[in-house]
C-alpha cells in the first residue's frame, strides 16, 4: 500500500487503526459515533451545529497560510451540521467518552518557532496534550520555501513511555503556489518500510510508524496539518540516531 493518498481521494479502509482524516469544502453533516472529532477551518468561514452546541460564523483566515486558525472539538455520539463554503478538514480518533463540546479560537492556539537556518518552522498547536480530549493530537506546521521540517527525522511508533508513545500519524499538505510539490520519506531502521514520495497541493501522506521527515523546495512554502492518535495521549518521540548529531549545533526540535 503507498503511503500517498491523492487530493480528494479517502484513506484507504483499515490504513490507520487509531487516525481518520478528510476534508469537505461545502455543507454537510454527520454523526461522530464511537469517535472524537476535530473541524480544522483551513479557509473561510461557517457555522457549526451539534447536540452540544452551536457556533456562527467560524473560521475567518482566507487559507491555511493566512493568521491563525479556528476549531471546533466534538465528543463521541454526537450529530452535527456544518453550512458554509469553508474548506473544513475532519480530524478522527476513537474515544468512548472524549470531553466537553467546545470552540477553539485563534487566542487558544499555541504558537511556537521551531529549528534554526534552514530547519526552521512555525508551529500552532490546535489540539496538543496541553488542551483537552481522549485521544486526538492536532497540529499545524508552516515551512519557509527551501527548508526541511519534521527534522531531524523521528519517529513514535513504540509504546515504551517516557522515552516514546506509539502514535500514528498523517499529514494533510498544502502548497504555496499551489502548482508546487513537496518531498516526504518515512523509513524504519531495519529497511522494511522505506518510502520516499513527491506530493502536491492536497495530498495526504500516512505514516503508521517509521522515522518521517519533510522538504519544502525552494519556491514553495509548505503547510502541513498533523493529527495524531494512537493507545495512550502522549507525544513521545525518538530522533534517528543517525542524524540527531545536528541537535548538538543548532536549536531544534521535531513536528
């Protein structure tokens, strides 16, 4: 199976245990069953209906590149509706109870800056460890044209905490200009998965364990929006020990 999924194309049945993904750009509705849900507004704007609450006119940014985004947070068993023209990505985990129905703001994300020279990116935490619910993990990552992100390469693919949690993961990428194209490797140290993919404005990639890193091209910023889930809600990762060398000489850290 390719760890590329296509723009607009599902993820593939059974792919992921833990993670769901997809994206709607007109109204809809839906149940979130036996499953947590976050609304990532990545352009535009909507208004939000639930068993647990409403929201008017959420969202706001022109694309995911423009300030700081909107979400909404929904537990398990809940019908909801969604009316606008916004672009709106589903984020998916299990959950047998999540927690309470809420909006999330711009002011509620954490902005950070991570790496240094040519590793460096801005985070914004959507739905991280620091905010509530059972077991999504929710991020988005802005890479400059021509640095490297997710870097070094690392992986969380063991269940072995402190040192690392298993969470799989797929990253949702966008491209600016949208004719662009990105590179994304996801490898295990013993080579038995080890693939290297070109992707475009759109396109998914999976990463259901293995180290994993990412490329911008020269030219063309990259925007990636992270969801992660797996057994325990924790974000532990290991660095591959090949490359953790450039830790020692420049700030950075892995997303």
């Amino acid at each position: 199976m390719s760890l590329l999924v296509k723009a607009g194309e599902p993820l593939p049945e059974d792919a992921l245990e833990y993670v769901g993904f997809e994206t709607r750009s007109r109204s809809f509705g839906g149940e979130t069953a036996e499953r947590e849900l976050c609304l990532v507004l990545l352009g535009g704007r909507c208004d939000v209906r639930s068993d647990h609450g409403e929201w008017t006119g959420v969202g706001g940014r022109e694309s995911p590149f423009e300030g700081l985004p909107h979400a909404v947070y929904l537990p398990p068993g809940t019908a909801f509706e969604v009316d606008g023209s916004a672009e709106v990505a589903l984020c998916w985990a299990p959950a047998s109870e999540g927690v309470e129905a809420r909006l999330i703001e711009p002011g509620d994300v954490g902005v950070t800056t991570r790496g240094s020279g040519a590793m460096e990116r801005t985070i914004h935490n959507i739905l991280m460890e620091d905010a509530p619910a059972e077991s999504l993990l929710v991020t988005e990552v802005l890479t400059p044209d021509g640095h490297w992100s997710s870097y070094p390469p690392h992986k969380h693919d063991r269940d072995a905490p402190p040192e690392e949690t298993f969470l799989e993961e797929t990253y949702y990428h966008r491209i600016r200009p949208d004719h662009g194209f990105g590179l994304q490797r996801v490898y295990t140290a013993d080579g038995s998965l080890d693939e290297s993919v070109a992707f475009r404005d759109g396109d998914v990639v999976l990463v259901p364990r293995g180290y994993h890193t990412v490329s911008a091209p020269p030219g063309y910023e990259l925007y990636y929006l992270n969801v992660m889930a797996g057994p325990r809600r924790e974000w532990r990762m290991q660095n591959d020990p090949e490359h953790e060398w450039l830790l020692n000489s420049r700030t950075s850290t892995t997303s």
